[in-house]
C-alpha cells in the first residue's frame, strides 16, 4: 500500500481480549474520536476476536454505545460457571503447549480438544452478533480466524466472500466457550489463540496504532511466555517497516486479565477506556499525524 499525495496511509490494529476488551476499546475509541482523533479513519483495520467486533463497528461507523446494548446478550449466553471452566480449560491448553511448537498443529489440537466442550449451538453463538447481520463489508476493514481442522491462520476482508457477521463470530470463536462458527464447508475458530494481536496482518502502510487488550510487557502473570513473546516478536518486526505506536490497558484492567471474559465488567472497561484516551491522545495523534516517529 503506498501514501496517498494527500497524507500517510495509517492501520489500525485491535487485539483480542473478550467482552471486556470490547468495552475498553470501544471507550478508547470513543474518546480519542470526541477529543479529535478517529482512528477509524484508518485506510485499513485489522482485528482479532474481540478486536474484529470493535474493528468492523469502527470500519462500519455503527455507534458503540448501540452496539454494545445489543451484545448485551453475551452476559446471558454462558453461565458464569461454564465460563471459568471453559478460560480454564484453554490456559491449561495454552500453557502445555510446548516452546517452538507449530502455531498451526497448536490450533488443531486445542480445537479438536474443545470439540467436547458442552457450548451453545452455533445459530445461537451466531444470534449474538445481529448488530452486524445486515451490514455490508466495511472497505478496509480485515479480521483473523483460524482453520479448526488445519489449524491456518486466516485473514478475511472485503474480498473474502464470507459474510460479515459468521466472520466476526468466528474471530471471536474462544474454544471451550464458544462453538466453531461454519464457512463453505469448513469450521473456523478465534483468530487469538496464537497471537492477540497479528500486528504482521496488516499490510504495509506509513503509520499503524496497535491497541492490546493485554499488557505487552515480556512476561505478564497468567499468561504462557511464548503468547506474550509472540506479540513483542511481531510488533518489533512492524515497527520496523513503519512509525508506530502502542497502547494497553491502564488502571483495574492491567491487573485483572483473569475476568476479561465476563461480560457484566464490559461497561465499567467501556469508562476506563474513555478516561484512558485523555492520556493517550497526544503521543497518539503525534504517531497517527506523522510528526514524529516512534512513542
């Protein structure tokens, strides 16, 4: 992708990080674009799980705070006694995998292994995601899913032919929690499971802001090493190619990756996002403008 005569070209990159993750990039992005500063004015958008729900509302220009009223139904769609047996059962996955493993053979073996799991069906699993149901294809925007049998990692956009909400809820397939969402004869689950991020998706461009829902410190608590190092490794190699820059959750959040999959904190993370994007807007701007190089 080349810089339009008119400015740099900018991505946009939303990490996964469940319902509440959602809530807190929604407020960030809320904030940001009342101070001034839309990032979804980004000539491309990539999102991984919770990040392709906020990425394709962004790309889409649907407002946030309808949306998340109609995803409300996440809260009632898994009990919370199934849902820490489900995280559960995925870290205890992630943290045997072993170091250097194949991310692909990683993906196959967790989804074969959730295949078990006691979830909704999946017209219920793709119900929850009606805000996008009859929405075109938003131009720029790109989410991740993996290959339940294959274990490939996939990114889907305008081009695809996959209808937009069956591609949002299988980025946001959690294995153990969630159903494999069905494509053209292949089941597909969240695009997360080896990397949060997949910062290295988007295509070349001047500028890219990359919003974590995790902290992207060396080693965070509750997390496998290698996830962790998997999105230093890629945001070392995007920064690289572009000027960039970072943002991941301040205040409660930080500390407190156990409870991102419950949906009831998503309207207490939508306000520390917004009061985050107040600190954030500067250095941000300064990056997304092009007037300097690196914070």
């Amino acid at each position: 992708m080349n810089a339009h005569s008119d400015g740099p070209t900018r991505a946009l990159v939303l990490g996964g990080g469940g319902p509440v993750g959602i809530g807190w990039q929604t407020g960030l992005l809320t904030g940001l674009r009342e101070a001034g500063l839309d990032l979804a004015d980004a000539e491309v958008i990539v999102g991984t799980s919770a990040g392709s729900v906020v990425g394709a509302l962004a790309a889409a220009r649907i407002d946030f705070t309808t949306a998340l009223t109609g995803l409300t139904g996440l809260a009632e769609a898994v009990d919370s006694t199934a849902l820490v047996a489900g995280m559960q059962a995925l870290v205890t996955a992630l943290f045997q995998v072993a170091p250097g493993a194949d991310p692909r053979q990683v993906v196959a073996e967790i989804a074969k292994a959730a295949e078990q799991a006691d979830t909704m069906d999946e017209q219920s699993y793709l119900d929850l995601y009606a805000v996008v149901a009859d929405t075109p294809w938003p131009k720029g925007f790109h989410c991740t899913v993996n290959d339940a049998r294959t274990g490939e990692s996939l990114v889907w956009g305008p081009d695809s032919g996959v209808p937009l909400r069956h591609a949002v809820a299988a980025s946001c397939a959690v294995p153990f929690i969630y159903p494999p969402v069905s494509v053209n004869g292949s089941r597909y689950v969240d695009g997360g499971i080896v990397s949060p991020l997949n910062a290295t998706a988007a295509p070349s461009t001047d500028r890219m802001v990359v919003i974590s829902c995790s902290p992207l410190a060396a080693t965070v608590p509750g997390m496998p090493a290698w996830l962790t190092q998997t999105s230093a490794d890629e945001l070392a190699a995007v920064g690289d190619a572009r000027w960039l820059a970072t943002v991941e959750p301040g205040g409660e959040l930080a500390d407190d990756l156990a409870n991102m999959m419950n949906p009831r904190l998503t309207p207490q993370a939508f306000g520390i996002g917004l009061r985050q994007a107040g600190q954030e807007l500067d250095r941000l701007a300064a990056v997304w403008t092009g007037e300097r190089s690196s914070v």
